[in-house]
C-alpha cells in the first residue's frame, strides 16, 4: 500500500535558499569548480538533462572551459562598464520532469561587502505542476549546497517566512531550513518543534514542513537568541 505524499506548505510559494559567506577574491577556477560540483548533485536529484546560462551558453566542458564562462560574467559598475573588482554575477537554470532550479552567484569581489554581503548564491526551486515539489526536495538541496559550497550560513524559505522574519543582509537567515557553519556560532538547543542534526562541517535546523510562516519565523527567533546568533560575523 503506497503513502501519499503531502507537499510542503513551502513548495509552491518561490521556496529560494540564500546563501553567503565573508571571502574576497575567489578566481573563475574556484568560483567554477563550486559550482559544477552543486549542478553535477541537482542534476542527479532532479533529473535535469542540461544547464544553460542567462547567456544561452550550456555549462558544459573541461575546468577550464567552465572558468571562462565564469569570466565571461564579470561584474559592471553603475555606468555599465566592466569591473573585474566586483567579481562575477551570473545563474545557470535547468528543468527536470519535476522541478526546475536555477541558481544565482555574485562571487569574486575584492570587497566582502558593507551593508550588504557581497558574495552569496541562491537556489530557486520552480516546480514544474503543483505539488511536485517534495521536503525531501529541500534536504536534497540543502546537503548539496553545505557539501559542495561550504558557505557561513542558508536558509531555505518562502516569501511569506521571509517577509515574516524581515532579516537580510548579514543576518543569519530563518527558514524551514536554516544552516550554521560552526566557524559562525555552535546550536546547543533549539525551540519545541524544531530539529537539529549536522551536516558538513554545520548544523541544520529544521522546522515541520506543514507549520505557518508565522510559527517558523517564531521558533527560529527563539532559537538564535538562545544561542546567542544573530549574524555572521564579517
């Protein structure tokens, strides 16, 4: 007898998980290798046949090959001229039967960033009919991106839990996932409802799949203050 599965409440609600992490100066090489290596484990997940850049080029080919397509996406000033010092900005999409992700990274810059952190990535999982997209879904996602990027911290979330939450740039995301870096801060407990396991050199902080943006937003709060985490140190 088969077991329904029942989709997340964040499935169909432009689940994105936004990464950052305080570096300066990754080359095309490392900014390259990171990434084949996170689309090699979602193509896998999600069945993707190919991935195209926003230039219409597939990511494809030897190291090398995908360096310079990496630095065929330099950043830009406000005038519009290239400036090799702000690094690369550039997303790479596929589409499997179930889910298509994109992903979006600004790495590279010379600066780690002021106000705004200047190096991060982001997922999003665009499901391909309602209901495709599964929680496990978000835990397959979410171990490839501490695996292959090793950032300081994500979080995977809706846009309902974001609005709830208002917390952006440096601070330390909420989520119906949320990952620490232990080079960040240690999770020693967590909210009722809440779990929390390790994973690759952090710790995951779940919350149930069918609660409220509002009941997420709270128990991860709770969770931070009492781990003394607000944001990641740059």
């Amino acid at each position: 007898m088969s077991t329904a599965v029942t989709a997340p409440v964040w499935g169909s609600r432009d689940a994105i998980l936004r990464s950052v992490w305080v570096a300066t100066g990754e080359s095309p090489e490392w900014i390259a290798q990171r990434t084949d290596a996170l689309l090699s484990e979602l193509q896998a997940a999600f069945d993707v046949s190919y991935w195209r850049t926003s230039k219409d080029q597939r990511w494809e080919g030897s190291p090398e090959a995908l360096a310079d397509i990496v630095r065929g996406f330099v950043g830009t000033g406000i005038d519009g001229d290239p400036e090799p010092e702000n690094g690369y900005v550039f997303s790479v999409a596929g589409a499997g039967p179930r889910v298509a992700p994109r992903i979006r990274v600004s790495a590279g810059s010379v600066s780690t960033g002021g106000r705004l952190p200047s190096h991060h990535m982001t997922v999003e999982l665009r499901e391909m009919y309602t209901g495709a997209i599964t929680a496990e879904d978000g835990d397959i996602v979410c171990a490839a991106v501490a695996r292959t990027w090793g950032p300081a911290m994500f979080a995977l979330a809706d846009d309902p839990t974001r609005s709830a939450a208002r917390r952006g740039n440096w601070k330390i995301g909420i989520g119906y996932r949320t990952w620490i870096s232990a080079e960040v801060g240690t999770v020693s407990r967590v909210a009722d409802g809440l779990t929390a396991s390790e994973l690759a050199g952090g710790t995951l902080i779940s919350a149930p799949d069918n609660w409220p943006a509002e009941r997420v937003v709270a128990a991860l709060t709770e969770t931070l203050s009492a781990n003394g985490l607000d944001e990641v140190p740059h």
